[in-house]
C-alpha cells in the first residue's frame, strides 16, 4: 500500500495522515471502518478536512467516525470514546492521525481493565448499527431545524431523531386560529415532509437516558447510542393537573388555543358569544410562550368590540403570576388594551377545577401573606392555558435539575455535568422565554458549540437569552416585545418595540409562518447570528 499501516490486533490498525485517493485502497484491502483523529487543519488547509474523507468512504461502504484528538496528554475521556467505537464499529478498524502515535496512545488507553465487562454490556445494547454521531431526542421545531442546521455544516454526520409523532405543527400560528385569522390546517405538515435529508428517524418516543454510557433508552426496548446527544423534546401539557379539565376540554364552552384540535374550538366559541363572562386563564410559571393565554384575551374581545357585543360581555384574565407581563417595559401599552377593552385582571388566580356540566371554574387565589382561598366563578366561556411541566422521561433521569428540565449552561447551552449533551427549546432550564423566536437563535449555538465541543474546542458562541412574543393585542395590530436574560430589550428592527403596528402584524401572520417552514426548519438561519463568545 502507499500508506504505512501497522497492527495492533486482529481488529485495529493505524496509521498517519491519509487522503482522499487511498480510501479505495483501504477498501480493497478489507477494511470496514475508519477512525480519524487528526483535528481538521492540524496540518494546514493541504490536509483533507474529516468530512472530505468521510464523504468518499461511505461511498465505498467503509464507516467514518471523526473523534479527534489534540496533540499533547490524551484526556481520559477520549480514550473512552475510542474504546468505545472500537467495540461498536464493524472490524477491521483502521484509526489514523498525523503519524499514527496518538491512535497507538488510544488504542493503549482502550485496552481491558477491571470495567471491561460492564463495557462490553453496553456494546451488546448498542453497536453502530445503532449508535450515531448525535442523537437528538424530539423533533419539533428545535429538534428539526437544530439538526437541518448541523447538516448544512457538517453534510456527512450521522444524526438521529427520534420523535413518536407523525405530525409537526407550527403551534404560533394557533392563537390565530383561535382568532379567526389563521387556518388551522396551514400549522401542520407531514413529519416525513419536515425530517432533513440524510438524517435517520426513530419513530418511537425516548424513555430514558443513561448519559455515562452514551445511551438513551426507547419505549420499544431499544437503546441507541450517541457520541453527543442534543435534548430537546419540548415541554409537557399537564392537563391532568386541574380537576376535571379533560373530561370537558372542547364542549361546554371550555377550549384552548394551546391544541390543534381545539384553536378552531375557540374561534367558534368567540363568534357565537354574544353575552355572558369570559375568563382566560394563566398557569404558574414555566408555560411555552407566556404571552400566548392574554393574546387570546386580546383578539377574542377585539371582535366583541368589532361586532358591537363587547359591553354585554364581561371579560376576565385570571393568572398564577403576580404581573401581567414579565418585562415590564411592554406593561403600560397592554395595560391600554386591557383597559380598551374593559377586561379585568385576577393576579394571584390559580385555576384548579372545572365542572363543565355547570360551567364553573374553580380558583385558588393566595393574597399578599400568603394565605390561599377558593372562587367559584361561573362562565359562558373558558379559555385554559394548562399546567406546563417537564416530560417525565427527563424529569426522572440524570441530565435533569432540581425543577425537572434539563440542566444546562445558560450561555452555552452545554450540559454542566457531561459535556458531550446539549439542550435546546422549552426543555431547557435556561431562563428564557419559551418561545420559537428563542429556539431560532439558540440553534446556531448549539450546532457551533457542538461542533467545537467534538473538536475538544473553547466553545464559541453565546445566548443571549434572545426570545419573542408577538403580542396579537388586536386584529392587524402587534407589539413585537423582544429580550433577553433580565428582560433587556433586543429589538431586531430600529422601531420603538412597545408601539403595537400593521407590519408586525403581517409578520406574525405571513412572514414568520414563511421563515419557519422555509428557512428555520431548513437550517437556513437568517437573522439569527448570537454573540460570540469572549
């Protein structure tokens, strides 16, 4: 051969740098994977970047794993990770760097200990037949455009999501609908018609994660192993936790824009209200777009004020929080709309049952020494936002913080206690708003970030805590309140943010439904540069 090859065993190999004319020869020669662990560019831009390689060996059938390995001492978790692969890639493996000694030192580092038989239970769960570059747990809109992203960066990695659902829904648009302005059938499509090319879908839901082994666990009994994992399955609807909810969901008046299948409910329910009481609720914090439960107020009463109904109904707004909008900036302008449409407020108003038979809804309200008390107030239309919790797969594992998401450098988006997981979306512990204008601008994060981290790279990219919530406060007008951590204004436009106009109306309603199908589930990522890193 024109490369230099020496055995180490009957399964391993290596050598020195290679290039792309030798894959064929490395083919015809029997091997059926390679391992490179030369850093791209170690050896300036003549030397043929990972993805080059890998390219032409999967052409030839041989499988490509990238774990480099910087010169200098060898970090221990490296010589993990390539006993790893060396157990779970189909043999004969042949593992190059600049010369061939760092993959020597690996294979030194990979050789048998008093942990061997524990590893080799984990390599019976989970060969490469089922063991991916990354692995990303849900496919919604962090799930898709995270890995659309990571593709256009990174074509040939071998990234796996996996997501029970045969439907994806742009759930923004639902306030719309519940206001007459949207058609409920444009917020979904097919998950085939969304899942990027090239990437592998688990259609099964995620049960576990045993993150010390680089598995996650599958409700079907599968495990599938990751050399890093991107967590991102989004937040749970608890409607379980108020008493007789469900049972009464879509009839007796009570709806929710936060279901497809009940937006339309509510814009029915609006149009046939000609008086009566209204009440809206809000949950305790954290809940997926928190603007969204008073949006629903707005729109619903600017058509009772449009049809001429609006002083025969007596419009409520009871919520957990004890503020109407957590950026206080954006305040008096709703506070203007609320009192348009003579709406009254509940602070400190927790609903906790509903008897739809009677159309009552039941609420602890706790007062300013903390003392809780109960209000029956009867209803001719109940708007719920439900209880929003972490999804118990990930409250109950190892990767979660003490309030059940999970854990992550805010900044980073970077698991702080295994490096090689990172999160994304509403399941994230990072305290931002749970929004998709927050999961656009946290994708490019976490694909630089995870690249760097599988270079053994400073991570190079900063969040900002960016998210937005277009504030539908009537039909054809939204304030556009945009921020970040501790509530700092981060207007995209030179506008005055708190003024509520046409033109991001029309953004709401045509230009970001656009954005997302076509750009931001696409990894095409227009306006949404973070920060670098200092």
């Amino acid at each position: 051969m024109s490369i230099n090859i020496t055995n180490l065993d009957e399964n391993l190999s290596v050598t020195g740098q290679i290039n792309v004319d030798d894959i064929d020869e490395i083919a015809n020669s029997g091997f059926r994977s390679i391992i490179c662990n030369r850093p791209d560019y170690e050896g300036g831009k003549d030397q043929p970047s990972s993805e080059e390689l890998e390219i032409v060996a999967k052409s030839v059938n041989i499988t490509f794993s990238y774990l480099p390995v910087r010169m200098g001492t060898i970090p221990e978790e490296r010589g993990e990770a390539f006993k790893q692969l060396i157990n779970e890639l189909p043999g004969p493996v042949l593992a190059f760097c600049g010369s061939g000694k760092r993959a020597t030192a690996l294979h030194e580092m990979s050789k048998p200990d008093n942990t061997m038989e524990e590893h080799q239970s984990v390599v019976a769960a989970c060969n490469w037949e089922n063991a991916f570059d990354v692995v990303v747990i849900g496919g919604g809109s962090a799930g898709i455009g995270v890995t659309a992203s990571l593709l256009r960066r990174r074509p040939a990695m071998r990234i796996a999501i996996i997501e029970p659902s045969d439907k994806h829904y742009y759930q923004p648009a639902w306030t719309l609908v519940g206001g007459g302005a949207y058609d409920a059938m444009d917020s979904v499509k097919d998950m085939a018609a969304v899942i990027p090319k090239n990437a592998e879908w688990i259609q099964t839901a995620a049960d576990g994660f045993d993150p010390k082994n680089n598995r996650v666990h599958l409700t079907d009994g599968r495990a599938i192993g990751y050399r890093q994992l991107i967590v991102c399955p989004g937040i749970r609807l608890a409607w379980e936790k108020i008493e007789g909810l469900e049972e009464t969901l879509g009839k007796n008046g009570v709806t929710s824009n936060y279901r497809y299948d009940l937006a339309p409910y509510t814009w029915s329910l609006v149009k046939a209200l000609k008086q009566g009481k209204a009440i809206f609720t809000q949950p305790p914090m954290p809940i997926k777009c928190a603007g969204a439960p008073q949006k629903a107020m707005y729109l619903s009463s600017d058509y009772w004020q449009r049809s001429g109904h609006l002083d025969q109904i007596e419009v409520e707004f009871d919520t957990a929080t004890a503020v109407l909008f957590g950026v206080a900036d954006f305040v008096p302008p709703l506070m203007e709309y609320v009192h348009r449409y003579d709406a009254k407020l509940a602070f400190n108003s927790n609903l906790v049952k509903v008897d739809g038979n009677k159309k009552i809804a039941y609420f602890e309200h706790k007062d300013g020494q903390g003392n809780v008390t109960q209000h029956e107030k009867p209803f001719d239309m109940l708007h719920v936002t439900p209880p929003q919790m972490a999804p118990d797969f990930v409250r109950n594992s190892p990767l979660a913080d003490a309030s059940g998401f999970c854990k992550v450098n805010e900044k980073t988006l970077q698991h702080p206690d295994y490096p090689n997981v990172f999160s994304l979306g509403d399941i994230s512990s990072s305290p931002n708003a749970k929004t998709a204008a927050a999961i656009r601008k946290q994708i490019v994060v976490v694909a630089e970030n995870l690249l760097a981290a599988k270079e053994d790279q400073t991570l190079p990219t900063t969040y900002d805590g960016y998210g937005a919530c277009p504030l539908t406060v009537e039909k054809g007008k939204v304030i556009l309140a945009e921020f970040g951590f501790g509530g700092k204004l981060l207007p995209t436009f030179p506008l005055n943010p708190t003024v509520p106009r046409k033109l991001t109306w029309f953004f709401k309603a045509t230009l970001f439904p656009w954005v997302y199908w076509n750009l931001m589930l696409k990894g095409k990522e227009w306006l949404a540069r973070p920060g670098k890193s200092d």
